[in-house]
C-alpha cells in the first residue's frame, strides 16, 4: 500500500502528488492520501517532514522526493 501523508495547502505535498503520478500512474491512483491534521499523533509525528510517502509501511520519501528513489521502491515490484 502506497500512502502520502500531507496538509492542507502544502505545496511540497501537492508537488509530491503531481510526482508520483508521473512516474507511476497506476501506483499514484491507489495511494492512500493521509491528511496529518486530522490525527494529532500524525500530526507531531509527521509536522516537520511532510510530505511522507510510505510503501507498505516503510517510509520511502520525506520532505523533497527523489524521483530516481521512488522509482526503485515502486519498480521492486511490491505495489502492483
């Protein structure tokens, strides 16, 4: 499971979003688009570092994506 933790009006988040869609299409359509505010946990865990993509449950990305990183965890072939 492909998931993108975000808030509300954060550009680097929506930036993330537009990148994974580019590189995977299919991945991005299924990933779990997590809002940090609506959990107060994930909210302090997660404050500093947004956006945060996980791939079952093992962060891959935080604050600025690497194309090139993401591209290797989406090819090992676990999210298809």
């Amino acid at each position: 499971m492909l998931a993108v933790y975000v808030r509300p009006g954060c550009h680097l988040c929506d930036e993330a979003i537009g990148m994974l869609r580019e590189i995977d299409p299919e991945a991005a359509a299924g990933a779990e688009i997590i809002d940090i505010e609506e959990d107060d946990e994930l909210l302090r865990k997660y404050l500093e570092l947004i956006p945060v993509i996980t791939l079952d449950g093992k962060e891959i990305s935080r604050l600025e994506p690497e194309p090139e990183s993401i591209r290797q965890a989406l090819g090992a072939g676990r999210i298809r």
